[in-house]
C-alpha cells in the first residue's frame, strides 16, 4: 500500500492524504492508541452537545411554549408511537431521537408516561436502518439479523405496554430511578457504572468460564453463579424486609446535604460577614482592629 505524504485530520483523500488518527502503512498498536483517542473525544462531543441541547431548550422552552408541547403530545400511545418511529426514520437513530426528547421530560414538557411509547416507537425505528442494510449486502446473515433485531424489538412492545399493569412497571422503575436522583445527584453516575460497567464484567467473567472446556472452570463458574443469585435474594430481603431502602436513601440524602452546604458555604460566609457588620452599625461597636506587629511578636515569642 502507497503510504500518505500528507496528514489531514477531518477528510480522508487518497491523493491529498489521510487522516491524522489512521495513518496508511500504521501498525496495530498505532490503530488501538487512535482508536482509544478517537473514542475519548466522542465522548467529549456528545456530553458537550448534550449540555448544550438541554442548556438551550431549557430558554426556549419556557412558560406558553411548555405547555403547548405538553398539549400536543397529550395523544394516543400507539399514535405517539407512531410518531416516534417516524421520527426516528427521518434522523436515521434512536439515540438522537430519545437525546433529544428526554430533556422535555425533565423540563415538565412532555410527560413520562407520553415519553414511554415515543422511546419504544424509536427503537422501531432504528430496525429500519438495519433492514435497509442487509437488502443491499450479499447471503441471508445480514438478513437474518437484522429481523431478529426488529422482532426484538416488537415482542419487547408486546410485552410491555399493550396491557396496563406490564406498561406501569417501567414507567414506575423510571420514576423511582428520578425521585433518586432527586435525593442524590451523584447516582446517575453510579447508576451508570454499576449497571453498565460492573455487572456486565460480572456476567462476562462468569459466562466466559463455561467456554473455556474444561470441568474445573465449569464447577467454578456454577459456584460463582450460585453465590451470585444468593447476593441477589440477600439483597432483595434486605431491601424489602430489612430496611435497606430507607437506609440508602438516607445515605443519598446526608451526601447531598453535604454536598449542597459545601456549595452554599461561601455564600453563607459572605452572608454572616454582612450580618456581623450590620450588628456592629445597629450596636455602636467599634470594628475589631488586628494588630499585625503584637502577632508577629506572640509568634517570635512562642518560637523562642
């Protein structure tokens, strides 16, 4: 392969030269450093877009026009979720369509319940792309996965919404993930790092186990398994029976008390300051007057 004499960082010409993360001719660990970098920044991007998207809705959504969005998503779920999967076929992902809702939600704009089918007809939506894909590749793999991903995603709807008492368990498990982060503003990040971090490490240690042909690791990872669902039934007692719920959100309530006093300290500091002043005016007090001199002196005293 000719090697690039120029290095371009957006476009990718073949005559005018490569990107500056993915060189022509660059070795693996080359490839695993640039991805890792590229990785970082997408990252960045997107929490930088996001705070963006909700700072600028949150001005633009205020007083009438939250309560006309609130009215017109007033709708039947099934409509509703129709819309979202339109919605989606026109973005081409799910991702952006539910990014770009879920801040209505926070804002009072659209409500959870209306939020639920709109996710659920995006994540129709996003089979579309997939579809699209495999009609134009060669074999029936493609195909083939790309209608397991799209009647996933229909027995998931079948399940959860069409009857009321299955539709009411998400919608509630959302709302008490809310009044959580309400209490603690930490736990969407442990929220994050547990569910999407630890247990899948968890499960993939365990599961990787039973791959590996042999007995030990087999009885090993049956073991594992078995103490896993007995720390889950523990926990669930706990949780129920136990008081382990009013424990933890105890905990979540001292730590934001901690951390909002540690926000409003200095304020609270500059607060008392003008206090005292004013006492002193209303009192007649002289200001307390700090001889520098007669401290350096103590100090050379205490010294000696």
């Amino acid at each position: 392969a000719e090697v690039c004499g120029k290095v371009g960082l957006i476009t990718c010409d073949k005559k005018g030269g490569c990107p500056a993360f993915f060189q022509d001719g660059a070795s693996k660990k080359d490839d695993q450093i640039s991805g890792a970098v590229v990785f970082f920044l997408s990252l960045v991007i997107l929490v930088i877009c996001l705070i963006g998207l909700v700072t600028i809705l949150q001005k633009m959504l205020m007083g009438v026009s939250t309560r006309i969005i609130y009215k017109a998503t007033n709708i039947n779920g099934y409509v509703a979720m129709l819309i979202g999967c339109g919605i989606t076929l026109l973005v081409q992902s799910s991702s952006i369509t539910t990014s770009a809702l879920t801040p209505f939600v926070g804002m009072g704009a659209i409500r959870i319940e209306q939020m639920f089918p709109l996710t659920l007809g995006a994540n129709i939506g996003t089979t579309f792309t997939g579809l699209m894909a495999s009609l134009v590749s060669d074999g029936t793999d493609a195909l083939q996965v790309a209608l397991c991903h799209l009647f996933f995603n229909i027995s998931g709807i079948l399940i959860w919404y069409p009857i009321p008492f299955m539709r009411a368990i998400p919608i509630n498990l959302a709302k008490s993930l809310g009044k959580a982060t309400r209490v603690w503003r930490g736990f969407p990040i442990l929220y994050i790092f547990v569910i999407f971090i630890i247990i899948p490490i968890i499960l993939y240690g365990v599961s990787s186990l039973f791959e590996q042909d042999s007995k030990g690791y087999t009885v090993l990872g049956v073991f594992l398994a078995i103490i896993i669902v007995l720390l889950i039934l523990w926990f669930v007692y706990k949780w129920k029976r136990e008081g382990l719920r009013e424990r933890v959100a105890e905990s979540f309530q001292a730590r934001q008390k901690r951390t909002t006093a540690m926000a409003a300290l200095p304020d609270d500091m500059e607060m008392i300051k003008l206090e005292l002043e004013r006492l002193r005016d209303h009192t007649g007090l002289a200001p307390l007057e700090v001889d520098a001199d007669a401290d350096v002196e103590a100090a050379k005293e205490e010294d000696n």
